[in-house]
C-alpha cells in the first residue's frame, strides 16, 4: 500500500516539475519590456509582428525542454507513426521480394534436381547398355574362337580323311575255277577281320586275279573277291561301304602269277581320334 502511493507521488510530481519547466522555458524566452525613465514600461516603438509562429517539430530544437523531453512520447505518437509507417512499408515490400527470390531459388533448384535425377538414370541406362554390350561381345569372342577351334580340327580331319596307309595284307589262293574258301584263307581272313570289330577309319581293299583270257577272267576274278566279301560281312559285321571290291581278271601285277585274291587293309589317322 505504502509502495503504491510512493509510486503515485514520484508520478504526480513528474507532472508538476514538467509543467513547470515548460513554464519556466516560455517565460525566460519572452524578451524583456523596455522601461523608460522611471524606471517605468516604455510602449514599445514597434508593433508586435504579425506573423504567426512557427510550429517545430520536437526535435527541429538543439534543446528541449525537460517538459516536452517527459511528455513528447505521450503527445507524438502520430508523429512516429508517420516516420515509421514508410519503414515497416519498406520492410514488407523486401519480404514479398525475399519471397518472390526464394520461390524462384527453390523452383531453380527443384528443375536442377530433376535434370540431375534424369542425367543419372540416362546414365546408368547407357552404363546397363554398355555392360550388355560388353558382355555380348565377349560372348561372340568365346563363340568365334570356340569355332575357330572347331574348324581346324575339322579341316585337319577332313585334311586326313582321304591319306591312308597300308596295313596287315594277305593273300587267298584259290584253285582254278574254285570260289569257295579253304580253311586257311577263313583263317587268314580271321586274323585281319578280329582286331577291326568297333574300330573305324579303316576301308579293306580287296582285289581278285585269275588265269585266262578277257571278260571270263573279270568274271571269274570277281566270283573270288566277292567271295571274300561275303565271308568277312556274315562273319565280323564289317559295313559293305568299308570294303572296295575290284576284279582285276589276269591283270596281274608283273612276276605275279595264279588265281588269287589279295586283301589289304588301308587306315588314316581318324582310327586314333575315334
């Protein structure tokens, strides 16, 4: 209660030496009236100027009074709404435009993100491609070389196909005008025919001779031969195709003589890889 009229009195005393002050600043800044003598008030010799005074602002004056010092802030504030009113449009108008540029940075940055984004899948794609690609084409080398390979084992076997070399021979003696075999040509026969069951690359050439003239010699050199022939397709199996069959009638060869029938074995290289 005390603190509360303490605090009225401070107030209401503020008051009072302001209003004094201001009193005390308009009357010492009235000039003086001229006295004549006598110490009397002279008239004044010139009218008092018409002209109206002039209305400052507060702070137009090097010096205010104590007065307008305490009361200013209650008396002005229209003046400061005036002096801050184009600050706070200033203000509001650098926001709007702060706004505006942050928009347009963020529009910026979001278009940029996007042409990043669609760069990076570009791009991947065409790294997807590339591998792909790559891939194929070792591929294709594996491929090439594999035929590559291929081709010249083919053309060595094809090379090879066709080079025979001579192998077990024998010789089949029959008697003039016989086609049957004896047990020592069947044995013979045996011997060549047994080592050849599952083998391949081989061709068996067999050639029939005999006496006389012309085309009964042909004949009868091809009844031998074929006997032969017979006797080793019944027996081991051995396909027709493998067997080259000729008569030669009496086209023997020089200082061989009699009815006979030679059998030769021909092999190439293809017997080791089958």
């Amino acid at each position: 209660m005390k603190n509360r009229m303490f605090t009225t009195l401070l107030v209401f005393a503020a008051f009072v030496l302001a209003a004094f002050a201001q009193q005390s600043s308009s009357n010492s800044g009235a000039p003086p009236a001229a006295t004549g003598p006598g110490g009397s008030k002279a008239a004044s010799s010139q009218p008092a100027s018409s002209q109206p005074a002039t209305n400052h602002d507060f702070w137009d004056g090097e010096e205010p009074s104590l007065g307008s010092l305490l009361m200013h802030p209650f008396a002005t504030k229209e003046y400061v709404r005036r002096h801050v009113q184009p600050v706070r449009d200033r203000i509001n108008e650098l926001n709007q435009i702060t706004a505006e540029n942050s928009k347009m940075i963020r529009d910026v940055d979001s278009r940029a993100q996007q042409g990043i984004q669609l760069a990076s899948a570009k791009t991947s794609m065409a790294d997807e491609h590339a591998s792909d690609a790559a891939n194929k084409a070792q591929m294709a080398q594996q491929t090439a070389s594999s035929l590559n390979t291929r081709l010249s084992t083919e053309e060595s076997v094809v090379g090879n196909i066709d080079q025979y070399k001579s192998g077990a021979q024998t010789e089949i003696r029959f008697r003039p005008g016989q086609t049957v075999l004896s047990k020592q040509a069947k044995d013979a026969l045996d011997e060549m025919a047994g080592p050849l069951k599952n083998q391949r690359g081989y061709i068996i050439e067999v050639q029939g001779f005999s006496s006389g003239q012309g085309q009964a010699a042909i004949t009868n050199s091809r009844k031998m031969a074929d006997s032969v022939v017979r006797y080793l397709v019944l027996n081991y199996d051995i396909p027709a195709y493998r067997i080259y069959v000729i008569g030669m009638g009496n086209a023997a060869p020089e200082g061989a003589k009699g009815t006979r029938v030679e059998v030769s074995l021909l092999k190439n290289d293809l017997a080791k890889s089958q």
